[in-house]
C-alpha cells in the first residue's frame, strides 16, 4: 500500500480532511488526533508477545486503530503524527526529549506564522493544542486533579514540560531543538520491549476528550469531566472486561497482554 492512501486512511481516522499548512490547521490535527488516538501500551504488550521489539509500521499501526481502537506509546504515535504533519507540507521536525535517561521520549517541533510550538500526541496528557516554545512565563494546561506546565526555553534552545499530580510533581521530560531521524531512537525502542521495562511490566491507557478524560494507571481508573474527577481501584480479573466497556479494544487481546504481566509495577518507579 502506497503512503498516500496510507495518509489518506490516517487523515479519515481521525476525522480530518486535508488542506494547506496553518496554525488553525495544525490545531484541528492535533485535537483530533488526541482524541482519537489513546496512549497505550495493551498493543504494545501484544507485540511483545509476537516476538516484536519495534515500532508497528504504518498499515498495522491504522490498523489497530482502526479495528481495536489501540494507539499506542511515545514512539509509534508521535513518529506516525510527525510523518502525518510532514506529508501535509508543515515546517516539521523530529526530536527527542530527556526524561530520566536522555532520548526516551520523542516529540515534533512545527515552525508556523513565525512561531515554534511542540506537538505531542504521545505523553498520555490532554496537549489537545500545539504547545508554544516562545514563552516568558510558564504554560499550564490542565486537567482534573492533573496539570502540565510548559517552562520558557532555556539557554540551549530546550522545553521542559512538567506533570503535576495534586500539585505534586511527578513527571517531566526536556525537548531538545535538534532534528532527528527515527534510527537513532533503535535501541531506545527496543530497550523499551525488554522484560524489566516500564510498558512490559505496567498498564497504561490514556483518552481523551474536549471536556474531559479516561485514564487507566494499572488498576486505578480515572474519570474526568471538566473539574470533577473521580477515582476507582477495580480488580485484575475485571480489567479485561473494564477495558472493552470504557475504551472499546477487545476483552479477549487485552487478557492477552495482561497474562503477560505477573506483578504489576508502578509507572512512575
């Protein structure tokens, strides 16, 4: 299958039509792609157990998408929205970002109208906006008990985006400006599928919507609406069936990746 009816599939799963560059443009791609495409690593583990440790390529990353309403983690979701975005001419390029280790994290920089924003479609966090780089003074966005803060530039040209919980940190990552190819990140990936790492041990589904988000943190499902956000613990033996109920991916692929796991691990650790 040619890339342009691959674009083309993609621009119509998430409800989009194409047209020229624009910053109004871009918003309208970025929202819909948030709220089409969950963060998630159920496909993940699926893969895991195929024997894979790379990202899907593109057919099969619509596909699931389109027959499981999967997505998936930082890697395939915002390398497939960076090569979204630069199929349809924007001023786009591939970064990486530091969390804890350097460069496990990617994201896009787009340069529009003169102003340099970052899009992000894979931190599990509600960035339904490109995120402005040119900034005097910190951007928040939020979400129920959840805000993200994204920090002017530093003296090297890097963003710095920080997740609070409760007003507690507990997440960040730092952008960095240079452009990048997706073979740099090979052994990040694959490091990613290894039996000791963060998305092969823990579970983790993200989804959005205008006013709100469902979110699953192992066995803890958040629901927020607006302000109100309320929080239940369900058991393991439920999690199939709360999976298919609230996220619709099929109950018997997500008891597939969860007889993967024997303990689950807190994501933060």
């Amino acid at each position: 299958m040619n890339n342009k009816i691959l674009f083309d599939k993609y621009l119509k799963l998430i409800g989009v039509e194409a047209s020229r560059p624009s910053y109004e443009f871009l918003c309208k791609i970025v929202k819909a792609h948030i709220i089409k495409i969950p963060f998630e690593n159920i496909s993940k583990l699926l893969f895991k157990k195929q024997g894979m440790n790379y990202i899907p390529d593109l057919h099969t990353f619509l596909e699931g998408i389109e027959k499981y309403n999967f997505g998936g983690t930082c890697y395939a979701n915002n390398y497939y929205l960076f090569l979204l975005l630069e199929h349809l001419g924007f001023n786009v390029r591939f970064c990486g970002a530091d969390m804890k280790n350097p460069d496990v994290h990617l994201i896009s920089m787009v340069k529009i109208d003169g102003r340099e924003y970052i899009v992000d479609g894979g931190y599990a966090a509600p960035f339904l906006k490109p995120l402005p780089r040119d900034l005097s003074a910190d951007y928040i966005v939020s979400n129920g008990n959840e805000k993200y803060l994204v920090k002017p530039k530093d003296k090297n040209g890097r963003t710095k985006v920080e997740h609070y919980d409760n007003n507690e940190l507990r997440h960040w990552y730092t952008a960095k400006p240079k452009p990048r190819k997706i073979e740099e990140f090979r052994k990040v990936i694959e490091d990613s599928y290894s039996d000791d790492a963060t998305f092969m041990n823990a579970l983790r589904i993200a989804h959005f919507s205008e006013n709100g988000s469902m979110t699953l943190k192992n066995l803890m499902l958040t629901e927020t609406t607006n302000t109100d956000t309320r929080t239940i613990k369900i058991k393991r033996d439920e999690f199939p069936v709360v999976v298919a109920e609230k996220f619709g991916m099929p109950e018997h692929l997500v008891k597939d990746a969860l007889d993967r796991i024997k303990e689950l691990k807190d994501i933060y650790d």
